[in-house]
C-alpha cells in the first residue's frame, strides 16, 4: 500500500509548483494531498499559527516576499520541511550538516526520492523539539550569513579597496570581467559572474543576463523593451544595453518590487 503524505507547498512560481507536483506524482510507492498552497511569508506564518495539520512542507528558499527563513523567526514550525532553491548558499550546506535536506531546482527525481527517504527516516526517530531546534539553527545562520562587503583591485601598481556599496554594474566583454563604480571609474577583477552571484547580495545585486550584474541602486528606470523583454536605464551609463529576457523579466519585477 502506498505511503499517504499530507503535503504543504510554499512556492511563488506557478511553474515550480506543477513540476514538483508532476514529480511527487512518478513516485509509485507514495500517495500525497496538498493540502494548501502559498507563495509567500506573510501567508506562510498566517496558516502555520493555526494549523499543523500536514506531514511534509515544501518549501521555496525566496519567496514573493522575502526569504522563507524569515517564517522560522515569526511562529514554530513542527512540519519537517524539504528546501528547495536555485541557490546553493552556505546557510543550506549548514542546514544539511544539521541532518535535513533541500532540493536544487529544476528538481531532479532522484533527489527528490533521496530527499523523502531522509524524511521519513528522521522522522521516525527525531523528537519535534528537536527539529524545531534545528529549523531555529537555519534561521539564526542565515541571517548571519555574510556577503561580500568590498573588492580589492589593482590599479597603478597598487591594490585598493572598494565597498560593494559604491559598485554599479558588473559586466563581462572580450573574456574579461569589468567594475563600474557610481563614479563612473572602471576596473578590472578576476572573476566569473556566477562566482559572484553567490557571494553578493541578492536583495541588492541581479544577474540581469550573461554579462551584466546589476546594483539595485544603481537602476534608475525600467522601460518595456521588444518581444515581452526589458530595458534598464542605468546609471552610469553602461557599456551597452542591460535587456532583461522575456523567461527572466517576472522574476525581475519580483525583485524590483521588494
């Protein structure tokens, strides 16, 4: 007979929702009922002081609006959760060391079969003081986590220091990686955009495309571009034109709203 979960989705894309459910529903020896849906914190915290009627919680790391660690820090949790993000963050390798799990999206089945494994294991075994200490842990961990605070560059044969507040774009041309500061002065650093996808912050930096990184800050109109697209009118003015693609620019109006 299959095992009957009771299941909560926390998840602002709609998308993300049907896959995993997609997903959930190939595995033979598991029968499920979500039993609600939501998609961001405020709601999140709302249903949970209520209610712990549910056996399992889904749950999207950036939500529409904030992060979901920010429930942890609102009301107790009991429902073990299975994370799952774009994001491969310190904060989760943390969470994962402390015995739980979380899935990187797009979800891969043979994750997520491992990931359900571990929960039923543990919960089996493990008091829920226990859990909630540990989802507590993860809260207090991510909210210490440290970005990236300044750059250290080369310019005329010496190193300077550069805050992350004065940055305002990041761009790649010609294999080379480029920063451009508030003041409109360029230099070169070593890195690769994805690098520092994760080490800045995201409520402050996005990755607009494949060669631009950009400050929030810095951003200072959105204009509707060709074929769903975006335009960014940056200051400084940047290199060429920062176009947010048709796939990215929801995600995009998320983050400028927040």
């Amino acid at each position: 007979m299959p095992l009957s979960l009771r299941i909560v989705i926390i998840e602002d894309e709609e998308s993300a929702v049907n896959r995993l459910i997609k997903e959930l529903k190939k595995l033979e020896a598991l029968s499920f009922e979500v039993v609600v849906s939501f998609e961001n914190v405020q709601d999140s915290v709302e249903w949970f002081r209520g209610n712990n009627e549910a056996d399992l919680v889904f749950m999207d790391i950036q939500l529409a609006d904030g992060v979901s660690f920010e429930i942890f820090n609102q009301v107790d949790v009991t429902i073990p959760v299975i994370f799952t993000t774009a994001y491969d963050e310190y904060a989760l390798q943390a969470f994962k060391v402390n015995g739980l799990d979380y899935l990187l999206k797009p979800i891969d089945p043979t994750e997520l079969k491992s990931a359900l494994d571990k929960f039923l294991s543990q919960s089996r075994i493990q008091p829920k003081d226990t859990y909630q200490d540990q989802l507590k842990q993860l809260a207090s961990d991510f909210k210490q986590e440290k970005y990236r605070s300044s750059f250290l560059v080369n310019f005329k044969q010496k190193m300077i220091m550069i805050d992350v507040k004065e940055v305002a774009f990041i761009y790649i041309k010609e294999r080379g990686a480029f920063l451009r500061k508030k003041d409109n002065k360029e230099y070169v650093i070593e890195f690769f955009l994805d690098e520092l996808e994760k080490q800045l912050d995201p409520s402050e930096f996005y990755r607009a495309n494949r060669q631009f990184m950009v400050a929030r800050s810095s951003i200072v109109e959105i204009e509707p571009y060709f074929t769903g697209r975006l335009i960014l009118n940056i200051n400084p003015e940047p290199p060429s034109p920062v176009i947010i693609s048709k796939e990215k620019a929801s995600d995009f109006k998320r983050w400028a709203d927040y």
